[in-house]
C-alpha cells in the first residue's frame, strides 16, 4: 500500500517538476492501516517525508527520479523511458493513380509525418525507384520537365542517413502535349 502511494507521489513530482527541488509532505497511517499523504500535518502522529528530484530530463531522453524518505519509510529509484510513436510518413498530394495534366512536366508533391524534421531527420523523395534530389526538411517537392507516362512515387523518413519509414508507393499518370505537335500551334477544324 505504501509503495502505490509513493508511486502516486512519482508521477506527481515528475510531471509538476522542472528542476532540483525539494518537496516536504507528511504521513500518517489511520486506524484502519490506510497510509495517507498530504502537503501539511493533519493529525499530531504525521512523520515528516522529504522528497527531492535529483534529474529531470528533457522528454527525449531518460529521468531518473529518486525518492528519499525519512522515518522507516523505503526508498524507491524510478527509471523512466519515455517512448516515441513509430515513425510514420505519408503522401498528401498527388493521389494514387491520379492524372495530371502538365504540359511543363511539373508535378507537385506534398507530405506528412509524425516526427519533426531537422539536420538528423530528414525527408526523401525516390522517383520511379530512383532517389532525387537530396534529403530536406521540408516535405514538399517541385519536379519539373518529367516526362510523360506513367510514374511511381515514394518518400522515405531518414534519420541520419538511416530508413526509419517509407510512405506507400503511388502510381500517377502524367500527361503532356505530343512533341510532335508545337506547343502554340493552333488546331485546325476539319
């Protein structure tokens, strides 16, 4: 009983906590050998608890939070690994098996991911599977003067150079004015 109440204390301490500091609260056990905690003496017979965080972390990476009690009471060492959701990315624009009419080539492609892009995670576009362009922070590309037909489009999530996830492939179907004909050239009615 007494350590669900101090895992209680933990989780109160670490997520209200942003630096060293030091916490006094008090304990006592009712008649019915119910121990209680609270931030001031409510009965003559409460013993005084000191509790202090000795390293508060930033999110990614590990705390460590101890707990050290007074008057007989345990002392308890939490190690708390906070876990990332799998990396995910996707494909906004274009749509699977979408036509695009350009008679420039340009095709516009966006995306989007759960992890935030930086110098280490970083985005990449693989064309017809074939890498272009480098990896970027952003999760937009540009291409332009494609050629016409049909194209498979991927984007993979680096992390320093690693694969740490893949979008699904798309087929897009790009169309373009015949080269035979000009690109000005008017159509003559029959």
């Amino acid at each position: 009983m007494k350590l669900i109440g101090l895992a209680s204390i933990l989780l109160l301490v670490v997520t209200t906590s942003t630096a060293v500091a030091t916490t006094t609260i008090y304990s006592w056990t009712d008649d019915n050998g119910v121990v209680h905690f609270s931030d001031s003496p409510e009965v003559p017979q409460a013993i005084t608890v000191e509790l202090s965080t000795t390293e508060v972390q930033s999110p990614n990476s590990s705390t460590l939070v101890e707990i050290i009690q007074a008057n007989n009471v345990e002392n308890l060492t939490v190690d708390i690994e906070p876990q990332l959701p799998t990396a995910n990315i996707s494909l906004l624009t274009p749509l699977h098996q979408q036509t695009i009419r350009s008679n420039e080539g340009d095709i516009k492609i966006r995306a989007v991911s759960n992890r935030k892009l930086d110098k280490n995670v970083q985005a990449q576009l693989v064309l017809d599977g074939q890498v272009n362009g480098t990896p970027q922070t952003r999760l937009e590309w540009q291409l332009t003067n494609i050629d016409r037909g049909t194209h498979q489009i991927q984007i993979q999530l680096l992390n320093n150079g690693k694969i740490l996830a893949t979008s699904e492939s798309i087929t897009v179907y790009l169309h373009r004015v015949s080269q035979v004909r000009p690109k000005n050239s008017p159509i003559q009615p029959r």
